[in-house]
C-alpha cells in the first residue's frame, strides 16, 4: 500500500470514522497493490461483496467521495485476476448508467483502465456514487491532479453501511431525509439548517431528526455526503 497523503480524521461513536484530505498536492496517491490490501471491518473481514450482475465487479470497499478538486482513478488487472480485459464493457456499463460519468473521461488498454473527474459545478439530488462498483483486479490508484483537492473516506467498523452524495448550488437549499439507525451528513462547504445553525467546512453531523433542510452559504459547489445503516 502506497499513501503519501495527509488526512485528518474524526470517530464517531465508535460507528464510522471520517476522513478528509487536507493541503494535498497533484501527485500525491492512495494505492493499493493486492487484493490482500482491501478494507477490512474491526474484525479483520473484508467488505467487499459482488455486483448482482457482473461477477468481475466488486461493490466498492473505500468509499472515497471527491469534495473539491480533481482526480484520476486507475485500475491494472494481471493473469489470475476476477476482472479482465474481456470484462471491460461490462464496466462501461455500470458507469453509463450514471448521468455525470459522461462528465469524465475514460480510456483504457491491455490490463488497465482509467478515468479522470472533477467535481465541477453542476447541482444533483441524493443519489449513489458512479464509483459504487470497481473491477475486481490486484491494484487500484487514486491520484490527486489539483492543488488542495478534498477526498472524503468514511470508514466502516462494521459493514452495512450506505453511502449518498447531493450537490448544492451556492444560496440554494436541499432536504436531508434520515435514513436507517445512525444517519451523519459530511459538509463540504459552510452552510446553514432550517434551525438557524450554522455548520462548518468539512464538518460532520448526526442526523436525529426525520429530515433537515440544508442551505450552501458558500460561493462553491458543495458537496453533502449522507452516511447511515
């Protein structure tokens, strides 16, 4: 494993913990160089499991979520590995069925592919992330391409736990309906609830309520991420 990036870092009732990138620099990467190297839960299991469809994929295990900035993500497969070249279009098409894939670029090869992406400026609703599923292969790269990018890991210490993003226009406001048990919100950018309370940049918070509204007091695009089970 190769991580040459910093990241603060925050735990939540022993449930989740939360990381966030600070000062990062283009460059700088998370690899993983086997499949041995996979997020594990606290009892040492991995939390992995297969697309429904297309056993070559694995729902993802990292949960990174881009907050600001630019990255490319590539994935090499070798001889021996669940995904390979002849699995590529089944990728392609889990990633056409969402909308701002089409936003990215991607190309590929013998044994690897790759795509790059920015969070960009144009607002979405709750969704899932494009990255749910990735090739099941021995070595994934995340590489940072901006100065001052932000990537969010939620890390799991036991699995069950889902993951949605939205994209909020500055001045405009966005309902957070609760889901599950435990429901926390990350905010990538300053904003304000329904209750007049003002929430900060890279901030996170439990939802107890059955929903909040969330208005982006920034002039950027922000980024909300909804974690819950």
């Amino acid at each position: 494993m190769i991580f040459n990036m910093d990241f603060t870092v925050e735990n939540f009732e022993d449930k989740i913990q939360i990381s966030v990138s600070r000062a990062t620099k283009p460059g700088q990467r998370v690899v993983r160089e086997s499949r041995d190297e996979r997020t594990k839960d606290a009892a040492g299991n991995f939390l992995f499991s297969p697309h429904p469809t297309y056993p070559s994929l694995l729902k993802a295990d990292n949960n990174y979520f881009l907050i600001e900035g630019s990255i490319k993500l590539r994935h090499e497969w070798k001889d021996g590995d669940n995904f390979s070249d002849a699995n590529k279009d089944d990728y392609r098409a889990v990633l056409d069925e969402h909308a701002e894939y089409h936003n990215s670029t991607y190309s590929d090869g013998p044994g690897w592919c790759e795509g790059t992406t920015s969070l960009g400026n144009t607002p979405c609703d709750w969704k899932y992330s494009p990255l749910i599923f990735e090739p099941d292969c021995y070595k994934t790269t995340l590489e940072v391409l901006e100065t001052n990018t932000r990537i969010l890991c939620p890390m799991q210490h036991e699995a069950g736990w889902s993951f949605k993003k939205a994209d909020l226009a500055p001045s405009t406001t966005i309902t957070a309906t609760k889901e599950g048990e435990d429901c926390f919100i990350f905010f990538g950018q300053a904003c304000t609830l329904d209750s007049g309370a003002s929430v900060s940049k890279n901030s996170t918070k439990k939802l107890t309520s059955d929903m909040v509204a969330i208005t982006n007091n920034s002039n950027k695009l922000c980024r909300l991420v909804k974690i819950y089970k």
